[in-house]
C-alpha cells in the first residue's frame, strides 16, 4: 500500500493550521497527492478539470454572494427590522419557531436550497430576531444587548440548521436518504428509499418540538437575563 499520496493531507492540516490561502493549498495537495500516488501532471489537469466540470453547479452558490452583499449595502437588514418592530404581535420564539417549521416543510419537499444560511439566515433571519429581541429587552444596557444580539444570532443560525438536517432524510430523492440506502444495500439488506424517508418522519417531528422548547425557554430567559445584568449594574453604580 503507497502511504505517500497522504502528503496530501498533510499540507491540507499545515495550510490551514497556518491559515494560508485555502484554494491554492487545496491545489498544491492534490497536485501533491497526485504525483506521490504515480500520475502525470498532464493526469492530474485533466482530473482537475474533470472534477470542475462535472460539479460545476456548486458555482451556482458563488452567485448569491454578490446579490446578498448588494442587497444588505441597500439597506436590507434595516429594512427586515424595522419591518419586524412593526409586527408588535410577533415575538422572537413564534418568529424562530415559525421559521424552523417552514424550513423543515421545505426541506420534506426538496426546497434545501431556497433557504440557508446566506441566503435567508444573514440577511433576513437574524435582523429580524435581533429586532425581536431588541424589542424585548429595550431597557438593557449596552453590553447586554450586544451580547443578546450575539446569542440571537446563534440561535437563528441553529434554528436553520436543524430545519434543514432533520428534514431533509424526509424527501426520498435527496443525497442523504441515497447514501444511506446505499450504505444498507452493500450490508446486504434491501431497504426501500421510502421506508428510511418514512422512519426518518417522527425523528423531524420530534427534531422540531424539542428545538422549539429550547427556541421558548432561551427567548423567556433572554430578557430575564438583561433585566437582572441591568439590576446588578445598576446596584453596583449605586
């Protein structure tokens, strides 16, 4: 067995321990590997350029940065908060909750890609939550609202992500459901697609009520949190 082409991943650990340039690491490690694993430069171009080609929808993605950074210098998140304040009726919990349903019901139907962290989390999601939040803990002084915000934010980040993950195994023709049925095929055992989809449907329910428990307590606690750092500030000047 030739260990030498794990150079590769070597200089993939280095590049990044020493925060260098990711893209022409990644490169130079599989031109590395390559040539330790007994290819020609000239095999090496042509699987690069294969590998452009056949996974050339990925760049699809590189497109919504532009758009996303077009959209926020117009003022979209001071757009998406004003709006939220506005909504008095609409609290952070029934906004994330709200959110986590959605998600997951798109996610069941194939939808992964209308959403995500760039394209709905960033711009949208979390000026709007922290607006909610803001709302909530107005009288909070200026440490304890960033650090609300911060916490916020993590929250949205988490709420879309376990929307996703956990509906995703549920729509039978994605990536994760295949890969799994792939995994029980070389086992030996024939299991349909439809069956793990089906399996995989009170895991997403139940994915989605114990985040929205956690989504309730964490916004109760948050203004609680600023009221009694604000208490204790206040204390301590006097």
């Amino acid at each position: 067995m030739n260990a030498w082409p794990l150079l590769g991943v070597a200089l993939v650990v280095l590049g990044f321990a020493r925060r260098w340039n990711p893209v022409p690491v990644v490169v130079a490690a599989g031109v590395l590997s390559g040539l330790l694993a007994g290819y020609s430069f000239a095999q090496i171009l042509a699987l690069l350029g294969n590998s452009f080609v056949s996974n050339r929808a990925l760049l699809l993605y590189v497109l919504t940065l532009p758009a996303i950074g077009l959209l926020e210098r117009a003022g979209l998140r001071e757009h998406a908060q004003r709006w939220i304040e506005r909504l008095h009726g609409l609290t952070l919990s029934r906004l994330l909750i709200g959110y986590l349903g959605l998600r997951q019901i798109m996610s069941m139907l194939g939808l992964t890609n209308v959403a995500g962290q760039a394209q709905t989390v960033r711009p949208l999601l979390a000026p709007m939550a922290e607006a909610a939040a803001m709302r909530e803990t107005a009288d909070a002084d200026a440490a304890t609202a960033a650090q609300t915000r911060e916490q916020v934010r993590a929250l949205a980040a988490a709420t879309d992500n376990i929307g996703l993950f956990f509906g995703e195994d549920v729509f039978i023709a994605l990536g994760a459901v295949l890969l799994i049925h792939g995994f029980y095929v070389g086992q030996g055992i024939d299991l349909h697609p439809l069956h793990i989809a089906l399996w995989a449907l009170p895991t997403a329910i139940a994915a989605f009520v114990i985040h929205a428990v956690r989504v309730h307590f964490a916004t109760r606690t948050a203004p609680r949190r600023a009221r009694t750092t604000q208490a204790g500030d206040d204390h301590a000047a006097s």
